[in-house]
C-alpha cells in the first residue's frame, strides 16, 4: 500500500505541478493515531513537495500534534490544570535531488506506515497547494543547509523522534 500511495503522490506532484509550472509547493497531510493507552487528541503527517523553480525536488516532513494524557480528562472535560499540548515539529529534509526525491517520499511513508489512518482531505482534493514566499524559501534553504549530507554536520533527524510524547508511567 505505502508503494501505491507514494507512486500517486509523485505522480501528482509531476504532473499536476511540474509539467504546468504552478509556483507553489504541494502539501499532503495524513491524519495519525494515538497512542490511545496514554493520550486522546489529534496528530499529523505533513508531507511538503517543492522544487525551487529548479530540476531538484525537496521533500520535507513535518508533524504536528494537539494531545491530551487520558487520565487528564474524562473526553468531556478538562481536570483542573491540566490543558492539551499543542505543538509541531520543524520541517525535516528527506531528499533534495533531481532522482532520490521520490524515494523520499516513501521512506517517510514508511516510516509512518503504522501510524498513518487516512489522507486528510480538505474542501477541494486531498493535495494542498502552498504559496512559497520569500520566508518560507528562506526556511526550506535553511533546513536544506543544516541537512548531514547537505551542508549541515551530525546525525540526519528522524520526524518520529521529534514528535512530542507522554511518558508512559510504569506500574510497581
């Protein structure tokens, strides 16, 4: 399955964005789910397709979250000082290269492939186009430049290591 929706992501960033030069980036977002031992709430896969006006396509993934500690509410309402966590990861580089960028794709599906429920599918189609300015450019360069094997130096990032999780609490 994860070869088959990363075949109709590629597909449709090449033809639908490439071919007819449209000036913006391609967002895909996957609803993920709980860890529902530990939390209630929301997580998500964002994965950015963008090429630069360039031959050289980066994917860039990104997650985001907006959770709650099951024993922190009774899925009605709030215990008294406790509130949701909300939060995102930064953008991480998966590929920027005129042939690994499909494979990108992939590796982050794959490295969601247990985690991804469905394709988020806003009013209009399951792909979002996003107007690149001159900050968001800006960025996307920057995590490029900051990459091992791009620029940067140390361990490449890993988006699920970055995401925000409870500590499970072990029982005596």
């Amino acid at each position: 399955m994860r070869n088959i929706v990363s075949h109709i992501i590629c597909s449709e960033y090449e033809h639908r964005w490439r071919k007819c030069g449209l000036p913006s980036a391609m967002k895909v977002v996957f609803s993920l789910t709980n860890d529902y031992d530990v939390e209630d709430g929301y997580r998500h896969l964002e994965i950015l397709v963008y090429d630069f006006g360039n031959r050289y396509v980066g994917v860039f993934g990104k997650a985001d979250w907006n959770v709650i500690r099951n024993e922190w509410s009774d899925g009605y309402t709030l215990d008294a000082g406790h509130e949701y966590v909300k939060g995102a990861t930064p953008y991480v580089l998966y590929g920027h290269h005129d042939s690994c960028w499909r494979e990108a794709v992939e590796t982050i599906l794959r490295e969601y492939e247990k985690k991804i429920v469905l394709i988020d599918c806003v009013f209009g189609g399951w792909t979002k186009p996003i107007r690149v300015d001159d900050d968001l450019k800006k960025l996307l360069k920057g995590v490029i430049t900051a990459t091992p094997g791009y620029g940067g130096h140390g361990v490449r990032a890993k988006l699920s290591d970055l995401e925000f999780q409870f500590e499970k609490e072990t029982v005596v």
